[in-house]
C-alpha cells in the first residue's frame, strides 16, 4: 500500500516538475524546425528563375465586344 501512494507521489512530482520544461523544449524545437522549413521554401521560391521581360512576349489589349 504504501509502495502505491509513494509511486503516486513520485509520479505526480514527477510530472509537476518535468513536464513543463519538457514541453517547452518540444515546442521550442517544433518551431525551430517549422522556421527552418519555412526558410528554405522561401529561399527556395526567391531563387527560381525569373522570365525576363523579353521572353514574356507582347501585350494584347483585348476590347470588349458589344
């Protein structure tokens, strides 16, 4: 009996204590990540090759027809 309520004690320190900085080193390092993969697609997108206004061709002005 007493072997249960110590093991009730200790688990409830346990997680009264540690789990808070436990989830604070998930959450840091989940957003950590997410930055790291948010700065790579961007990275990613800003070095795609640009068509040059040359390529593009000309501009045609459609005028609506009655």
């Amino acid at each position: 009996m007493i072997k249960i309520f110590l093991f009730i004690i200790i688990g409830y320190c346990i997680l009264k204590y540690v789990f808070p900085f436990l989830l604070k080193f998930l959450i840091s390092r989940i957003t950590r990540d997410v930055h790291e993969e948010f700065s790579k697609k961007s990275n990613m997108n800003s070095t795609k090759n640009k068509p040059k206004s040359s390529n593009i061709g000309e501009y045609i002005d459609y005028e609506e027809v009655d």
